[in-house]
C-alpha cells in the first residue's frame, strides 16, 4: 500500500450533499498486456475503472521481456484516466493499493535506473537453470522446504541465475532486485519493498519465517543487500512523492 497526502473525513457533504471531502482511494494492477486501474469510495464502491496498454517483446522464441518505464507510463496514463471517469478530485486520493504480475525479474542500479528489460513471468529460456537449482539443493522436496515450491521457468531465481551466466556484467551491476509492480512502487515514492505474497513466487523467500532465505542466499551466493525488505500486503510500504503526484495528477 502507498498513502497519499490527504487526512480527509471520509463521509463528509457540502451544502449541497454532494460529497466535500471525501477520501478516495486508487487501485493499480500492473498486468501483462496493460495496466489497470480502478478508483473507489471510502464505503468501498467502485467508481471507475481505465487500462492502458503496454507491449510485450519476445527478442528470440521462448523469451518475454517488458521495459520497466512502459509500466511506468501505462500507470499514468491509466490513473488519469479513471480518476477522470470517476470524477474523484485527484488531492482526494488517500492511498493506492498495488497488484501485478508475479516473478518478473527487475533489477536495477544504485538509483533505480533498470539494467536491463524485465524478464517476465512466462518467459521460457530459464530451464536449464531450474534444473541446476534443484540440483543443487538436493531435489525437490529439499526446496519445497526451503522455500515451499519447485523450481518452474516462471520463478524469479531461475531469471536471476541465467543473468549471471550469461550477462555477467549486467549482473555485476545490480544493486536492487524488484518484481513488476515493485518497480511502480518504487516510481510512487521512491522506497525499495516488495510483500510476501509477491514474493513467495520467487524461489529465495523463506515462507515460514516470510523473510528471505539465508539458505538459499547461501547456497547460490547471492548477494542479500540487493533484496528489498519484505512487508505484509496490507502494510503501507511509503508516501506519494510530488514528483509521482505531478505525473498521475494526484
């Protein structure tokens, strides 16, 4: 979750009834061929709802990738346009709720600039790499216990570890790793974070302790400090930036 700079009363009326004051709040689900995004009451009714699209390539068969910023301006374009459509003034957005699309791999530099395209859920290069990963911690159910799945092409590990063979130096330059709807968050306030229901889909996630795996840091000599600390879904993970506020017309 993401709060937004408004303490309003949530019922409130001018003299006329209509609402004065009234918090809204703002959905956005960062999909794979767009994203969503929805505007609602304080009673929970959906007002309105806009897409916008974003383009999926597919460099050489079997592969799936999406730059990070073509998330970035979908989400503009699709929160201006239902905040539009709901006639909901935009300083009355009292906070933003995001989903998205799981396992994608994002990573990026020390300022949050993306090394490279995001390698996405249903990319298939990664087999070769979630075979070594089961292999190397000893079969399947030894992972399954470590992080509570198997190892499948989906999984964020398998994208992680075919970055290291075979973009060595790209890999050389991570220093934050985020999944799809993360890298939005990022965009809105400007914090690293990432929540365990994402995150469980990542195959370095420790479901029991729903921390990171120091097992399987350990095992695949990954670097730690590029994992974002890991909140509850319901958690408030930053605050709406002027600069993001600008742009979403919030």
């Amino acid at each position: 979750l993401v709060q937004c700079g408004v303490n309003a009363g949530p019922f409130a009326r001018d003299p006329e009834g209509r609402a004065a004051n009234m918090a809204y709040y703002l959905g956005i689900d960062v999909g794979t061929s767009g994203t969503k995004s929805l505007v609602m009451d304080a009673r929970g009714r959906v007002l309105a709802t806009a897409t916008a699209e974003h383009g999926v390539s597919a460099p050489k068969p079997g592969w799936s990738e999406q730059r990070p910023d073509d998330w970035w301006r979908s989400t503009a374009r699709s929160v201006r346009a239902a905040v539009r459509k709901a006639k909901a003034p935009g300083k009355q957005i009292a906070g933003v709720g995001l989903s998205g699309q799981m396992h994608g791999l994002v990573i990026t530099d020390a300022a949050g600039k993306p090394l490279r395209p995001s390698i996405i859920w249903n990319d298939q290069r990664t087999g070769p790499q979630a075979e070594e990963i089961e292999r190397t911690v000893g079969g399947k159910r030894k992972l399954i216990s470590l992080v509570g799945n198997v190892a499948m092409t989906s999984f964020t590990l398998t994208k992680l570890l075919w970055v290291r063979q075979h973009e060595p130096r790209v890999y050389g330059r991570i220093r934050h790793l985020l999944l799809p709807k993360d890298y939005v968050r990022l965009r809105l306030t400007g914090e690293y974070a990432g929540e365990v229901s994402d995150m469980s889909g990542t195959l370095m996630l420790d479901q029991k302790k729903r921390n990171w795996s120091k097992k399987i840091i350990e095992i695949f000599q990954l670097d730690g400090d590029v994992l974002p600390p890991v909140a509850e879904s319901h958690e408030v993970t930053g605050r709406l930036t002027r600069s993001a506020a600008a742009t979403l017309g919030l």
